[in-house]
C-alpha cells in the first residue's frame, strides 16, 4: 500500500458509531459541562467513546479543541479525522473549518463570517446568540449556557437519545438545582432549533451494548483512587500543569474517605508547599517517619526534586513521585503530552543512581500502580516514579471497573520491638538476606537497638558516617544489587504475539492506543506484528526475550531523542541492531497513522537496503 492509498484507507466517510465531534471554543467559557454531557450521553447509549482536549496554558480567552472519537469497534487513540465541527470560536473559524474534508458535518454560528464551503459539506447555521438570550440575561452567563445549546442541537441531528443527555447532565449539575435547571433551558432550546429547522446528519450514534459496567475517567482520577487504596496518609505538592489535578482529586478523596469516623478528625496530612523542594522533602520526612507519602508534579518540578531524590536513594528513604509528563524543555508547552521526562527519571540525580519506574498505559493502570508504587517504594526503599503523561492524566478515557484491592500492603523490611528483642545487633544498611534490601526500623520503635543516623554522606552497614573507599563501593554495589532484585517484582511486561510474526512493536505509557490501532491497519495491509508493552524498569527478562524473538523490533515512544531505545540499548547492547525508534513529539497525543507511516516507511527502506 503506498502513501496515497493509505491515506485513503484512513480517511473514509464517516458511519454511524464511526466518527470524531470537533468542538472549537475559546478557554475559560465553560464548555467543558458541555463536551462532558455529549461525551457520556453517547457512551451511555453503549457506544465506545474517548475524548481528547487541546487546551492553551492561559486561564481563559485563547482557543481551545475538544475532540470526541466515537468507535464501536473501541479505538480510543487521537484521531485525525474532524467528522463534524462544532465552531463556537469566530477567531478560529477558519483554520477549523478548512481542516474539514469531504462529507463532514459543519455546526456554524449564524451570522459569524465563515469561508467559502464546499458543497460536499453539511452545513447548519444555528442562532446560538438569539437562542440564549430569552434564557439567561446576564451576558457573561450567557457565554456559559450558550455552550449547552450546541449540546441540543448536535444530538438532535446526530441522533443521541434526549434521555440519556439529560442523565448526563444531571450527572454533572445534579446538586445545584438552578444552574441545571438553566442547563436543562438551554439543551432544550437547541434540540427544538434543530427539530424544526435541520435535517438529521448523514451518520449519527446507534445504541449498542458495549460499554456495559463500563466507566468513564481520567487517568489523574484513577491514580488519586489508587493512592488513596493504597494507604496514602502524607501529601506535599506544588501546583503545576498537568499533575495539579491528582493532588486536588487525592485531597477530595481523602477529605470524604479517610476521617475518623468517631471523631471526624482528618486521619491524614495534606500540604500546599512552596515549591517542588519543598514538596519532596517533606514527603521524605513523612516517609522516614513511617507514612505513606507521596507528590504530584510535571517535568520542570521533577528537576527541582533532583537532589533529594538522590538523597533518598543513598540513604533508602521510601518515596513515590508521580510525574504527569508534559513538553519541555524549560517551560516548553505545558498543555501538552510528551514521554520525554523518561531518560532523566531513569537516572535522576547526579552520581550513580537507578530508579525503579512505573509506566501506567491506561486508567486501570494509573489506579493499579498508585497502590503498587508504594508497595515498592517501601519494599526497596527508594523512591518509586510513576510516569504518566497529560493525555492520560487529564483526558477522559473508558475503563472496567477498578477491583477493591484484596491484599494487604507490603510494609516491607520493618523491624518492631519484638524482632529487635531477638537480635544481638542492628545495622540499618546490613545485607542479611542477600537480596540487596536491609531492614529498617521507623522512629518511635521503642527497644534500644531501633536508633541510627539517617544521612545522604558516605556511610557504612552500621549507618556510620565514613569515607572509606571500599565501604562506599561496597554499598553502591549492594544498592546495584536491590536494583536487580526488583526486576522480579515490577509490574510484567504484557505480550500479544502474532502467529508467524517476524516484526515486533514495544511501546509504553499512552502511546499504547495509538499502537493497538495501528496493528489493525498493518495487518490489514499484510503485516502481522507482535505487541510488547512495557510496564516498569527495571526491564524483566520478557523483554529480552521479545527482541531476540523478533527480526526487528519498533519502539515507539513520544520523543524526539528515541529514550526508551537509548534504555533497551544501554540493557540489551548484543541486541541494540534489531531496535528502530518510531518517534513522535508534536505534543499531541500519539495517533495510529503516524505509527503506520513510520514503520511502513522504515519497512520500505529495509526492504531498499536488501
């Protein structure tokens, strides 16, 4: 298949439960409620769905997108097709009405100047302006409310059930009566514009059954669940785009959940720091005091976290960091999605260092690892990063429901007064079992063996300050050696082999959808590929295992710096010639014909080379 034949493949008329809503406002007028409502009155008709919002790093006045991808067949990748435009921003109208192509939908303000259209379009012209005014008479509500009359107009032509729009927004507005009464106004308003005044479009939404017991939620929500499951009572952080939503999500859980119940007292500590510095130092504090405890942050925090990560991986502090991954560097664009914080997480800190990292590709994911992480972080003592990124973290995605976790947290290596009372001896940084991981004792451990100096200095088993070369050496060496011990204890990686396969894909994090996508198209076109998706570093052995099976091997990471391959190549060197990076770093989330462009370029370039 060439170049314009795919294209072709790729770009085809819109079907019912087959088709994107592109919706065009401006930041800050309050059409997020309304998206929400489309998004889950379609997926409430059991139709698989996912929505991706392209927002500006301002609080309000410049242009923002919201795409919603409607798929029964459950692709919930970013796609480029624009099906039907909902344009409320005049600015931009434009460019968004040029970027629709044949046989799309267009829902256009009245009286807004607009382009020439070409006739293989479907046009509406709605009254956006005279219909809100009967319904609200303050003119900033009205930018507001006016969003809610697309809402009516676009399920009326696309055939979304009424009912299951108003559940949507009763979902939504449900505890403040008057805003969803003047909601309720506004959708209905638009529905009976569309019933009187515009044809159905030519696709629309079908019920179907498949999203049954399903839920919709982002990522930052799920990650804020896990923690709370997973025992989280200390939390310090710094607002910063795109992370600032899990912390406050966390907080809102933890305020509702976990109270005392005979007292009503906050049974954890919550902290609005001053700066990322801040923030990860006090969550050393509370670690080393025996908490559970955890920050939040993006790329610009994590570098301000630098050394005392590495002050928590000399002196074993257990700490877990979840970094929302957004474009850099610097301040870079902090609205959009990026896997490029993966290199320097691995190695955080100077000095030699090596950290265990968690790669969430989806929002059972992001609710998984937030108990896993601190599991481990406690387990190995050491920080544990969990790399999300914005699109999962601030994008709303369809999941199974989370399972209520059933085993019991693992405190790891933790000696009470009843163990030390059979001890001759304590040494905090001793290797008794071999594995690399000493027992610790937490402050307040009432035996007099329990006491040792905490420091990030030189140190020996004893946790004596000392500058002794072989000592030093000797302790690197055994930090090396709890380093390999985790590989047994992260999370697998999850391998799906096609039969006869010779071509392998590894991929991490969101770039997965994209990916999963992506093997249809190629193996529609002839090419079977086999799926390796990681989960965690350090690597387990299935990884090497999947490259030397395979004749070639595309990583496909969004970076320009090809990470992931740089790490599989520093780990697996004898293997380095099978790896071929498939990058992609325009901040927008990942999108399956980019994925099969690259690997179809770079099969044909093989195919030359032979």
């Amino acid at each position: 298949m060439d170049q314009e034949d795919f294209e072709a493949e790729t770009d085809l008329t819109a079907t019912n439960n087959d088709f994107s809503i592109h919706v065009a406002t401006v930041n800050g007028s309050g059409s997020q409620t309304a998206n929400t409502t489309l998004i889950r009155a379609i997926f409430q008709m059991g139709v698989p769905v996912s929505g991706k919002n392209l927002f500006p790093s301002n609080i309000a006045g410049l242009p923002t997108w919201f795409t919603i991808r409607v798929s029964e067949r459950g692709y919930l990748a970013r796609t480029r097709r624009n099906d039907v435009l909902v344009g409320m921003n005049p600015e931009t109208s434009v460019e968004d009405i040029s970027a629709m192509g044949p046989g799309s939908v267009l829902v256009l303000n009245e009286g807004v100047p607009s382009p020439r259209i070409p006739e293989d379009r479907t046009v509406y012209k709605v009254p956006f302006n005279k219909l809100v005014e009967p319904l609200v008479s303050d003119p900033k509500l009205r930018k507001l409310v006016i969003n809610m009359i697309y809402v009516g107009v676009v399920a009326h032509i696309l055939g979304i059930d009424p009912q299951e729009v108003d559940r949507a927004l009763s979902a939504q507005l449900g505890r403040k009566p008057k805003a969803l009464d003047i909601n309720r106004a506004a959708v209905k308003a638009g529905t009976e514009y569309a019933a009187q005044h515009l044809k159905p479009a030519p696709f629309g939404v079908e019920r179907r059954s498949k999203t049954s017991g399903k839920i919709l939620i982002e990522g930052n929500q799920a990650a804020a669940l896990g923690a709370m499951f997973g025992g989280v009572t200390f939390l310090s952080w710094y607002p910063i785009t795109p992370s600032s939503s899990l912390a406050e999500s966390l907080q809102g859980y933890l305020e509702r959940y976990r109270r005392d119940p005979k007292t009503g007292k906050a049974t954890f500590a919550v902290i609005q720091a001053e700066d990322e510095i801040a923030a990860i130092g006090m969550v050393l504090g509370a670690s080393w005091a025996g908490a559970r405890a955890m920050t939040t942050t993006s790329g610009p925090g994590l570098s301000l976290m630098t050394e005392f990560t590495g002050f928590a991986y000399y002196a074993e502090v257990p700490a877990v960091i979840w970094d929302i991954q957004r474009v850099g560097p610097s301040t870079g664009l902090p609205t959009r999605t990026s896997q490029a914080d993966l290199l320097s997480t691995a190695f955080l800190s100077h000095g030699d260092t090596k950290h265990i990292i968690l790669l969430p590709a989806t929002v059972e994911d992001c609710y998984a690892f937030g108990m896993k992480a601190f599991d481990l972080a406690e387990r190995f003592q050491t920080p544990v990063f969990v790399l999300s990124d914005l699109d999962i973290g601030m994008n709303v995605w369809m999941s199974e429901p989370f399972r209520y976790p059933e085993k019991p947290w693992d405190r790891g290596k933790v000696l009470d007064a009843e163990d030390l009372a059979s001890m001759a001896t304590f040494e905090r940084y001793r290797d008794k079992d071999g594995d690399g991981v000493p027992y610790r004792t937490l402050p307040g451990t009432d035996h007099p063996l329990a006491g040792y100096f905490t420091r990030g200095s030189g140190h020996d088993e004893k946790a004596a300050y000392t500058e002794n070369a072989e000592t030093y050496a000797r302790v690197m060496d055994r930090l090396a050696k709890k380093y390999e011990t985790a590989r047994s204890s992260v999370p697998p990686p999850v391998l799906d082999r096609a039969p006869g396969a010779e071509v392998g894909i590894l991929g991490f994090g969101s770039s997965h959808w994209g990916i999963v996508e992506a093997r249809d198209l190629l193996s529609a076109d002839g090419l079977k590929t086999s799926y390796l998706l990681l989960k965690a570093i350090p690597f387990t052995s299935d990884v090497r295992s999947f490259i030397e099976a395979c004749d070639r091997v595309y990583v496909v990471e969004q970076n320009r710096d090809a990470q992931m391959a740089s790490l599989l190549t520093m780990e697996y060197p004898d293997l380095a010639t099978k790896l071929r990076p498939v990058l992609h770093y325009d901040g927008l989330p990942i999108d399956a014909p980019s994925v099969v462009e690259r690997i179809q370029q770079r099969e044909r370039e093989g195919v030359l080379a032979r």
